[in-house]
C-alpha cells in the first residue's frame, strides 16, 4: 500500500500536469488578465459573464489564489515522492556492491573487446593502467585471482548518479520559497515627509500595484531625513528630472539600526525588507526660508521718496531738471538694494516653530507654498505665506509674512501696525518641502529561491556534464601469448565511449 501510495504520489505524468497547469495559470495572470482590478473594469473589458466567472474563480488575483499555492504544493509532493520512488535504486546502482571482476556472462557479450598481445602480463597491465589513465579513469584496482588471470577494474563519475537528487531538492527549496512569498510575502508604500518616521505600510490591492486600504505594520520605523532631485545636466534635457532620493534611516526600538540612500532602482534592504524609491511630491509646506527683517518706517521713508520723485518725472518729463530726478530715483535704488542687502536675517527650518530676532520671538502658527491656490504648488506655481504669532510690549498679535512686497506692506498696514511694531519681515529664499514615496517588499522566501535555483543549476552539471562509466579488464596468461578482454558500462553516451575505447587501446596494444 505504502508503495502504490508513493508511485501515484510521484507519478511524472501527473507532475507534468501540475506544471501545465501552473504555467497557463502563470500566462492568463501575466499576460492575459489584469490582476487586482475592480469588478466594474473586468466588466467592461470582457462583458458580464467572462467577469463573473474572472471574479468568482478568483483569476483576478490568480497568484495568490487557493488552486495556485495547492499547485505549488502538488508539484513539491510530486517531486519529493518521485525521488523517493526512484532514487534509492538509483543510488544501489551507482554506489552498491560492484563485481569488480569481470565474469564470464560480460566476457561472452559481443560488445566485449577482444585482443592477443605477446607481451609480458607485466607489461600488459602497466599498458592496461596508461589505458585508464588515458581515458581519465585516475583510480585502479588490480586484482590478482592466480598466477595467470589479472583484473583491473576502474571507475569514475559516480556523482553523475546525484543529479537528480540534487535537482530535485533545489526544485523543493525553490517552491517553499515560492509558496513562502505567496502566502507570507507582503508589499506596499508610504508616503513620508522629510523630517518625519512612518511604521506601517499601505498593502497594494492583491495583484496590483495601487495602494489599498489595508494597513501593514512594519517591525521598525523608517524615516526620511532628507529628500533630493538630480537634474539632467545635457542642454537637451536640461531641467528634467534625472533621479530623486531619499536618505533615510531604520530604527528598531527607538534605536538607529541602519541608515543609506535610497536611489531609483537602488533599493535598500533590512532582514528581508528591500525599500524602493516609487515615487515624490511636494507636501505643500515650506522646508527651509529665509526671513528678511527691516524697519518699517525707512522702508516706508524709501518707498514715499521714491514715489514724490517718480511724481516729478511724469510732470517734468523730457526737461532738463528730469536728468537730476533720474540721478535721484537711481540713488534711491541703489539705497534700497544696500537697505536689503544690509538686512537682518532669519533661517526659518521646518520643524523649528519659534523663530527668534533679537528679543523677540516668532512662533509659526501655519504656512503655506501658494495661499492663493494650493493645488498650483505641483506646478511649481508659489505664493507662499507663513503665519506668525508675535509678542511684544506684552501684546500678542498674529503677523503675515509674505514674499510680495506689496502684500506684506498691505498686512503689515491692516494688521501690524495698530500694535506699534517696529519690523517688517519678507519671505527672501524658500525651498518646498517634499514627500518621499517608498514601496516596502517583503518575500521571506527570497533567499530560498536563489539558494533553490543555485542548487537546480548545480544538480544540472551533474546531471549534464558528468558521466558516471566503468571499465573491466581481464588479462588471462595463456603460456604463448596474452589474452586481453575489454568491457565498459556507461551512463550515457554509450556508444561514443566505445568508440572511443576501440580507437585508444589500438595504441596501447
């Protein structure tokens, strides 16, 4: 019973139809059948009964469905019992009790060789050994039975017999590994802002790469320390996009554990964990400016002086003293400029909420890359506006602050000014800030698909390019000459070997 249960469990016929069917599966999901879509998409794509029976038999997601692991699993049972069944014959043949004299029933066959020599039985066995070792048999045994009978007998490549063991034990690694990453395997993305940590995932739909609703929790907590573009440097391509990259570290228990850049295609692993850069966008926010802070009234002095002599112009256009007023508002210019130029700086970083100058505080209540309209901000459309809450002389007042110069006079006017403070800040410099988009796969089966397949190529040299063969020579002392006979066995390529044995002993005899 024990028998027949091994035989059908290992039936070939039966592994071969498990592979056929797993491999037209394979083609309908990769090729065929959008994996992981909606119901309403295979609706309209191949009409209402080919999406019910899509839907029902679940090949929408057909490398994770139910029949596909139970097949995995059929072609491993396959593959075991059929070693089971084959091998330990196999295996007495190769390396069980050899006769390694040469008996009367090899010595009758036809296909044994047959020679006279007149030549010492001395001689006739070093010539015999040189023959082998000519053949690459390297090992002899040299059996005296009496004084005049002689047998050698050589062997090689035996672990040729081994290759179907070793074939098939990779074929196993191999589809645990596969049913591991099925069943266990898990993949998904984050968006994650510069500056902050994320430790979960969003699962993609089952077959697709389109995030679902389905959370996964990570072992650790990634974070995004920094995010950075590459441009092309070519004047065909200049400005595009060439890279984007995140340097992000991994900590575990709160602790660093591992830090590197993540690039495209450039991916970053942690036991098992392989993180890719997918994708970037601007969260909307202001990474990193540069506050100009001047007094109001010379500023407002500047402005007004410059205004009563652009006045003059219009009035005394194209006369002599229009020469002077130009001289004037130029002066005035270049006033300006050192009045910038010589203003206070403030670094504003994200994350830093109070700003301070002097003795005064700023605390940034929000902010904004384009207040106008947010959704320009992904054209790299910007009107940024930061919000500040101010204390001074024990007042508190919120203060707008701009990149327009009109528009942080006209905030200044409308909301500063009625509490007497003395300074007008501008946006000078700004960066955005931006989201790093990270897909996290994890396949526990991984290492074994690759220790699988490395196992499955080497068991293929064995099968392939070894040979396993054996040779018997008897050498019978007859008193006027020297009887010589020949026989050989081997694994493969029998008759090629043979020839070769006719067309190398007709050297040595």
């Amino acid at each position: 019973m024990i028998k027949k249960v091994i035989s059908v469990l290992g039936n070939v016929k039966l592994g071969v139809a498990y592979l056929i069917a797993l491999a037209l599966l394979s083609v309908l999901g990769s090729t065929y059948i959008k994996q992981g879509e909606t119901y309403t998409t295979y609706y309209k794509e191949y009409g209402e009964f080919f999406a019910k029976v899509i839907w029902k038999t679940y090949l929408n997601n057909v490398f994770h469905a139910w029949y596909y692991q139970l097949l995995i699993v059929m072609v491993g049972v396959a593959v075991i019992f059929a070693t089971i069944d084959r091998f330990p014959a196999i295996y007495r043949t190769a390396y069980g009790k050899v006769e390694k004299r040469m008996t009367e029933g090899i010595v009758n066959k036809p296909s044994t060789l047959r020679f006279h020599v007149n030549l010492t039985l001395d001689d006739v066995i070093g010539r015999m050994v040189f023959f082998l070792d000519n053949l690459g048999f390297k090992k002899v045994e040299v059996i005296k039975d009496d004084g005049k009978t002689v047998y050698l007998f050589s062997e090689k490549g035996r672990i040729s017999r081994l290759g179907m063991l070793v074939t098939h034990v990779g074929i196993v690694v191999f589809l645990v590994g596969a049913f591991m990453g099925s069943v266990l395997g898990v993949r998904g993305q984050i968006e994650i802002p510069e500056g902050e940590k994320a430790d979960y995932i969003r699962k993609y739909r089952e077959g697709s790469l389109v995030p679902g609703d389905e959370t996964y929790k990570l072992p650790f907590e990634i974070a995004v320390r920094k995010f950075w573009l590459d441009f092309y440097e070519s004047k065909e391509f200049q400005g595009a996009v060439k890279s984007y990259n995140s340097d992000i570290a991994i900590f575990k228990n709160g602790r660093e554990v591992k830090t590197g850049i993540v690039r495209v295609n450039e991916p970053l692993e942690y036991y098992g964990y392989r993180v890719f850069q997918t994708s970037y966008g601007k969260t909307g926010d202001i990474k990193e400016a540069e506050l100009v802070v001047v007094e109001y009234r010379k500023l407002i002095d500047l402005i007004d002086r410059s205004q009563v002599i652009n006045h003059q112009l219009q009035q005394l256009k194209n006369t002599p003293e229009s020469v002077n007023l130009e001289k004037k508002l130029r002066d005035i210019q270049r006033e300006s400029i050192e009045f910038f130029e010589n203003a206070k700086r403030v670094k504003f970083t994200f994350g830093e909420d109070v700003v301070r100058f002097e003795d005064i505080s700023f605390t940034l209540l929000n902010q904004t890359l384009n207040y106008k309209n947010p959704v320009l901000v992904h054209q790299d459309m910007y009107d940024p506006l930061m919000i500040f809450k101010v204390s001074y002389r024990g007042r508190d007042f919120n203060m707008p602050v701009s990149a327009d110069p009109n528009v942080g006079i006209m905030s200044f006017e409308r909301f500063i000014k009625p509490y007497n403070f003395p300074y007008i800040v501008f946006i000078d410099r700004f960066e955005p800030r931006y989201f790093s988009g990270l897909q996290i796969s994890y396949f526990p089966g991984t290492i074994l698909i690759w220790v699988g397949t490395v196992i499955v190529v080497l068991g293929t040299m064995l099968a392939f390019y070894t040979v396993h063969r054996r040779v018997w020579i008897k050498v019978v002392d007859t008193g006027e000459n020297r009887e010589v006979y020949i026989a050989s066995y081997s694994q493969k390529f029998k008759e090629s070997f043979e020839d070769k044995i006719r067309e190398t002993i007709e050297s040595h005899l």
